[in-house]
C-alpha cells in the first residue's frame, strides 16, 4: 500500500512539471507538440502505478526524457522561426476581405460546418460581416468584423469615418525579418530600412515585433537588453 502511494505521488510530481512546461493553456488551445506530450507522459505514468512489477525508474526515466526534450524544443521554437513553423505550424487565413479561400480550407480539412458554428460561438451569425476568419495553430477560429460590424468604443465614435486598417501582418518577429510576409505586402527591404532610421531602430535584429496593416501603420517593440 505504501509503495502504491510513494509511486503515485512521485509520478504526479513528475507529471505536474510537464505541464508546467506548457504554460498556462488549457487543453483545447496545446500546440500539436504540447498535446503529443501531455498524451505520452500520461499513458507512461498509468503503467507503472497500476503495475508494481515494473521498476520505478522504468517508469520515471521515459516521464523525464520526454520532459526534457519538450523542453529542448521550446529553445528551438523560441531562436529559430522555421522549425517553429515546422513543429507548431503556421495559422491559416480562412477568410480573407470578405472571401472565403475554398483552398486554404481544403488543406486544413477545414469544413463549412466547422466555420459557421465557431463563427457562431463568437456571435457571428453573418458571413457578410467577417473581413478576415484565422484558423490558429492551436485549432481555434479568430475572426475580424468589417470597421462598421465591429463594436463601438468611445475612440471610433469620435470618428465619422471608420479606417480600414485589415489585419495587421508580423514583418519582423524577435529580431527575424520575414521576407513572405514583406511581400505579401508589396514592400521592400529598402522600405523597411527608412522606417528603421525613421524610428532610430539601429538594425532588424533590435526589433523584437514589427506589424505593419493595410494603411502601412506600423506598430514595433523593442527587444530588451539582458542584464
């Protein structure tokens, strides 16, 4: 009986700082990599509490090697954009100015019915009204409603005119420029140099975020220094 509780207890621990690795998400919003492990540790950790004929640390070993690994690639995704991309996946504009791209959602196996219902449990009951629909890496929907479906705040009632400004695109994440994205834009790098030295931004790598919208507004934050 004792043996029974000390595994349990020791297992528990174990599986509550694999979770912890995660951070504060709930099941439904884990990255594919984050749901794999929550998974495997705790297939691991129900054989050796049911079994006592398997060594503890049989047990134990598996729980801390995949924590471990979970915690090599949270590095990777935090200093290399593509394998970010290539673990977590990259969202995928569902809706875009109003259309829906037939294609994007083929190769999401996105369906219709999957798009009005999480639609609808935002509220939205018009299709007309949504400008852009994004289906996130984690599997939820983010929507933008057109400037005039979208709630008034005492900012936009002060303004005859609603501006469009679209949904804002990330050209510069944690220091890397992503070129796609410049584009996509139809811009430049020379572009993006004037607006450094238009900000006094010495270099791409001392941005840590640059979002740039349909009206060329940008929005950056600096990367802190290390102490």
């Amino acid at each position: 009986m004792l043996t029974a509780l000390i595994r349990t207890i020791i297992l528990y621990l174990l599986i509550m700082v694999g979770l912890r690795l995660m951070g504060k998400r709930q099941i439904g919003e884990l990255e594919p990599s984050e749901l794999v492990l929550a998974l495997l540790i705790s297939d691991l950790s129900a054989v050796p509490m049911q079994d006592f004929g398997i060594p503890l640390f049989n047990g134990v070993l598996p729980i801390i090697t995949l924590i471990s690994l979970a915690m090599i690639i949270s590095v990777l995704n935090l200093k290399s954009i593509k394998f970010r991309n290539i673990i977590c996946g990259k969202p995928t504009i569902i809706i875009q100015d109003g259309h829906i791209l037939q294609h994007a959602m083929r190769k999401t196996r996105f369906t219709v019915d999957e798009l009005i219902e999480d639609l609808r449990q935002q509220g939205i009951v018009d299709l007309s009204t949504v400008q852009y629909a994004i289906l996130e890496t984690n599997g939820q929907l983010s929507s933008l409603l057109y400037p005039e479906y979208q709630p008034l705040t005492p900012k936009t009632a002060q303004n005859k005119k609603l501006d469009d400004t679209g949904l804002p695109t990330v050209i510069i994440s944690d220091g890397h420029l992503l070129e796609e994205n410049l584009r996509t834009l139809n811009l430049n790098q020379q572009w993006l140099q004037r607006k450094l030295e238009e900000y006094n931004l010495p270099s791409i790598e001392s941005v840590f975020l640059m979002t740039v919208d349909k009206q060329h507004q940008i929005y950056f934050l600096k990367k802190e220094r290390n102490l």
